[in-house]
C-alpha cells in the first residue's frame, strides 16, 4: 500500500495523530460548561452562582491558588474538599461593577455536582457568592477572567423578570440594567448568539466533530458522496438535537461521549477499506449522526433554557453547527483539494489522514469507556 515515497508521509500523519492523542482532552467537543446566574433579592441582597465542570473547575482555582493540581480529580471527595477549601479565592475572580463603583462580594460558598442530573444535561460543581446592592442599583458590567469560552450571564430579578447575555469569554459584559422589568431581547439577538454558539462548538472547540466531518470527506475524491453524507449527517444530528432539546429522546453523556469517539474511529477505518459510497456506509453515517445530535444537545441542555427559547435556540444553534461543517469541509478541499485528482492522492493523503483520525478516534474511546 506505501511506496518508498510515501512513507514520510504516513511517519508524518500518524506522529501527528500521537500527538493529538496526547495533547488534546477526550472530551474535546465540549465547552468550558460555565453558566452564571445573578438573583437580586428585593433588599438588595444578591447570589451569584458560578456553575463549572469540576475538574475544568480545580485545575483553574489551583493555577490561581499559585500551586499545581495534588489531588487526582478522579477522586470526588478529595476534589470537593479542596475547592471548598479554595471558595474563598472565588471572590477575586470575578468584578461588579455597580453604578461606576465595584461591589465585592462578602462570602462564598461550594456546592459539589449533584448526584443526579436530566440525561444529556452535566453535573456541574458551583460557587455561590453572596453581598448586597447599592440602594437603587441601576445598571452593571460583569467581569469573569477565569472563562475563555462564550457563556451565559442570567440576571434575576425581584420581581420575575430574568435576562441572558452571552459574554464572550473573557470579555467585559455590556452594561445591563438593573431596574426591572426585563424585555426580552429581539428574535435577531438571540438568534444570532445562538448561531455563534453553534458555530463555536465547532469551530474552534469542537475537535471531534471536526475529525468526523473530515472522515466524511476522505472517502471519496468526487463531490457527489461528500454532498450525500454531510446532508445525511446534518438531517440525522438535527433530529436528536431537537427531540434532545424537548426531552422526547435521551442518553446519559457517558454513554453518547464514548459512542462519538467510536464513529470516528470507525469512519476513518473504514476510509481504508473502500473508495465508494454505499447505502451501508449512509446507514451508518445517519446512525452516528443521531449519537452526535444528542452531544450537541448537551451543550443546549446544560444552559438550562426558558421554553419559549427553545424554537429559536434549536434553529440557531443547528445553522451554527452546519455553518461549522461548511467551514471544515472548504479549508480541508482547499488544503488537499489540488491533489485530489493525482494517482497518488489515496495512498498519500487519504491512508495516512484516515490512521490519523482513527488513532485519535480510538484512544478517545478507551479514555472515555475508562470514564464511565
């Protein structure tokens, strides 16, 4: 199958797929899984809520604690103690700034993940931070320097009223006012922040996703079987995404992380054993994109959405995700698509690309089953 030509080649791709093994984290599709929640107390009183995933969660108190990660985060109550014992730190991480004047924060406090979560959604760890208001607060600005991914800022108030602004990572939030009642946001805003979202969970967050897609287009040289299988897996991920979101269809995360990375795998496997497309290979690629509907819903689910979103959030998020796809397809047909045509192509760029996306495939396999 290699030529004495081709061999640095496939050293290349598949040094290159050790490394991805090595360097990037199994649950690569994920976000940082930050939600934060502000309730305002009709005495002023107020409880910010800082949800994380409580590993992500440790290793960054620790960085910030000027120390390294001693306990092994697989360890549940030794993880739980220590960031109880870094609540207070918490504090710093965050800036309110109230009326042109900062307000801190008096105390903090640690909840662990709760013992049982909705299928789909993560057990997420917390802070709660607690203070109090200037008398007639009207408008804030938010400051979290511990995010680099977009999440969500929800502002209750007193009176029932909520709003949601999705802060850009480390960016500073726009001012937001504290006086109620809250309107909601026009259907374009909120449409495009959820297109965003999609569109990030692909690009750049979205790894996985990313290496399936790029699967798919390995297959064959002609365009016709890329079509095929990019709109077979758009049409199969939309449908779980959408009865996820609904809670009509679910599965634990533990169970879809593990099958995702095993469709990976298998895809680029099988790149190495035909150079057509075939029903079975449509089957499959419509099979494992309902198991990546289901992770896509996850990211939805965690954001614990008011119903009346869920229509608009469902449409966005998915233009995202195909938008995503688009963009994945296009760089990889600019990157190889001049070759595409040369004898050469499949065993120099097609076997050594696929090995690639299968080692990484597999090895997320393993070290998502070892998770459960």
């Amino acid at each position: 199958m290699w030529s004495r030509r081709s061999l640095p080649l496939r050293n290349l791709f598949v040094t290159l797929a050790i490394v991805l093994a090595t360097i990037a984290r199994p649950d690569a599709h994920d976000l940082e899984r930050t939600t934060v929640t502000l309730q305002v107390a009709p005495d002023g009183s107020f409880a910010l809520r800082l949800a994380h995933d409580p590993a992500w969660l440790l290793l960054r108190m620790e960085s910030f604690a000027g120390g390294s990660t001693s306990t092994s985060t697989t360890d549940a109550v030794a993880r739980d103690a220590r960031l109880r014992a870094l609540a207070p730190q918490a504090i710093d991480r965050v800036v309110l700034f109230v009326d042109g004047h900062e307000v801190r924060p008096t105390t903090a406090e640690y909840a662990p993940p709760p013992q049982t979560v909705p299928a789909g959604a993560y057990a997420l760890a917390s802070y709660t931070l607690r203070g109090r208001l200037p008398a007639s607060a009207r408008e804030l600005r938010w400051y979290y320097g511990m995010i680099a991914d977009p999440y969500p800022l929800t502002i209750e108030l007193a009176d029932g009223s909520s709003k949601t602004e999705w802060i850009q990572g480390d960016a500073w939030s726009t001012t937001l006012p504290l006086g109620g009642p809250f309107t909601r946001p026009p259907l374009l805003t909120r449409l495009v922040e959820y297109v965003r979202l999609g569109y990030t969970h692909i690009l750049p967050k979205g790894l996985d996703h990313i290496l399936f897609v790029v699967g798919l287009f390995l297959l064959s040289a002609r365009a016709r079987p890329v079509l095929a299988q990019v709109t077979t897996f758009t049409v199969a991920h939309s449908v779980t995404l959408g009865l996820s979101l609904y809670g009509l269809v679910s599965l634990p995360s533990r169970i879809v992380e593990p099958l995702i990375a095993l469709s990976i795998a298998y895809v680029a496997i099988e790149n190495l054993r035909t150079r057509t497309l075939t029903a079975a290979r449509i089957a499959l690629v419509f099979l494992f994109g309902l198991l990546h509907g289901m992770g896509f819903a996850g990211v939805l689910t965690s954001l614990e959405l008011p119903r009346q979103d869920f229509a608009v959030a469902l449409f966005g998020f998915n233009v995202g995700v195909e938008l995503g796809q688009v963009s994945v397809i296009a760089g990889v047909a600019l990157l190889i698509g001049w070759w595409r045509g040369r004898a050469w192509y499949y065993s120099r760029i097609v076997v050594p690309a696929s090995l690639a996306i299968a080692v990484v495939g597999a090895y997320w396999t393993v070290v998502r089953l070892v998770k459960l």
